[in-house]
C-alpha cells in the first residue's frame, strides 16, 4: 500500500489495495501523509467523517511476529525446507484492523499500533505511539501513549456523541459553522435541541 494523501471531501471515499478495499476516509477528512504498514491485505482502516491526520502517520496493520516463539522472524518469510512440515500460523485468522473516529486529530510522526480503535473526538499528540484503544475526546502523549486528560467533561461529551454533528447534513453544518468553530458548546445543544 503505498503512501496515502488525501484532501477534504464533500463524500467519503475508498482507497484500493489492488481489488481490495484497504483505507475508508469519511467526508471532509484529510491526510497530510499516511505510511500504511501490513504484511497482507486482509487489514483495514476505516476513518470517520472531519478527521484530521498531520503527516508522517503510520498505521501499523496485521503482524507477523511471534513473541513467544524461538524467533520472531516472519512465519511467512522464514526459509521453509520443503520436506518440513509448516505449523499453523496463529494470526492467520486477526484482521487487526484500525478504527479511527469522526473528529479525530492526529498530530505529525504518530504511530498507531495493529487492532487500535481511537474513538471520536480523541487527540493524539504529535510523536505518540498508540499502543491500546482511545476513549472518546481523549488526549494522547507519549510513547507508550497515554491518556493526559479528556476535551471536555463528561456530560458535554456525552452531549457531543449523542449529537454526533458531523453525521448531520452539510446544510445544517454550513449554516451553523460559526457555532462548531467555537468553543460554545451551549450554543450548539441550543441550536439542536430548538423547536423546528
């Protein structure tokens, strides 16, 4: 898979490895640069709607690596004599897909690690390395990454995700862009729980 650029569009769209669908990017998302690592196409990643991802990303997908082997050399690329019988591979069967949410913010040089799902609203600190799951509008530093604070307090997150403003129509989002490019979140629960 080679290096992804992709910039901001009105719909989503779906980037081929070979007959295989390998990154979905939602609309109005964009990526500087994105390196795509995997051994095979049976991974996927999949990236919400208004997501911003700096350059130099690295989205690990599916290993091969056994750490609990003697070697941890591929199991694929290993020099097989042909009289050997081969054992099963015990990843043969993970996807390790990546799941990255709607307005989400990946900062420069950041590595994301085979299985991850960053949930919506995360920001993930320029040079991170993520190596678990993002909880919705975390904050992520650090190699390991690790959760420095949330966006907002529980109840405006809760708010924003049952709202999810980026899955409304692009009308509503135009008119409205003044309030989403703020930080009033009163005004938007406002706006969206008026009477029409």
């Amino acid at each position: 898979m080679p290096v992804i650029s992709h910039k901001p569009q009105p719909t989503g769209m779906v980037y081929m490895d070979g007959d295989v669908p390998a990154v979905q990017i939602g609309r109005y998302s964009y990526i500087d640069k994105m390196n795509v690592g995997t051994i095979d196409n049976r991974s996927r990643i999949v990236i919400g709607d208004f997501t911003s991802i700096a350059w130099d990303v690295t989205f690990f997908l599916r290993t091969n690596h056994h750490v609990d082997w003697v070697t941890t050399y591929p199991y694929e690329w290993f020099p097989w004599h042909p009289d050997v019988p081969r054992p099963e591979d015990p990843h043969r069967d993970n996807k390790d897909n990546v799941t990255v949410g709607s307005d989400v913010w990946i900062g420069k040089g950041v590595s994301v690690l085979p299985g991850i799902s960053i949930a919506d609203g995360a920001i993930i600190a320029a040079d991170a390395v993520v190596t678990k799951d993002v909880r919705p509008y975390a904050i992520i530093a650090g190699n390991p990454g690790v959760e420095v604070k949330r966006r907002f307090d529980e109840e405006t997150i809760e708010f924003l995700l049952a709202t999810k403003w980026w899955t409304l129509p692009i009308e509503f989002i135009q008119q409205h862009c003044a309030v989403i490019c703020s930080g009033d979140v009163a005004a938007l629960r406002a706006i969206l729980t008026a009477p029409n």
